[in-house]
C-alpha cells in the first residue's frame, strides 16, 4: 500500500509539472509580442513575393495615372 501511495505521489507531481510546462508554452505562443512579430514576419515575406511586387507597382501606377489625370483636367 504504501508503494501505491508513493508511485500515485509521483504520478501527481509528475503530471504537475508537465502541465506547468504546458501552460508555459502556451503562454509564450500566446504572447503579444510573439504575435506581432510573427504576423510582421509573415507580412513581408508575402511582401517580397513577385506576384504582390507587381500587383503594388500595378496599383500604384495606376493612382499616379488617376492624379494625373485630374491634374490636368483643371
């Protein structure tokens, strides 16, 4: 009997720590400032793509061409 206290001892503790573990790295998943930097990373990488490159450089040029335009219809 009292190796099965001692063992069901253990196994709490055990479990314990491995939920403190958990929680830990939840935590530090969950962070704000994790978040923010894994949303900054992803952001520019999708930035540095050719395909949203190009679509930015289409969108831009056209802006300069509607400015333009209404410039010189004054």
């Amino acid at each position: 009997m009292a190796g099965d206290t001692e063992r069901i001892e253990q196994d709490i503790a055990k479990a314990r720590e491995d939920l403190a573990s958990t929680l830990d790295a939840l935590a530090e998943r969950t962070s704000p400032q994790r978040l923010a930097d894994d949303a900054k990373s992803k952001a520019l990488a999708t930035l540095q793509t050719p395909a949203v490159k190009y679509a930015i450089a289409g969108v831009g040029a056209l802006v300069v061409l509607i400015v333009v335009r209404k410039v010189a219809a004054r």
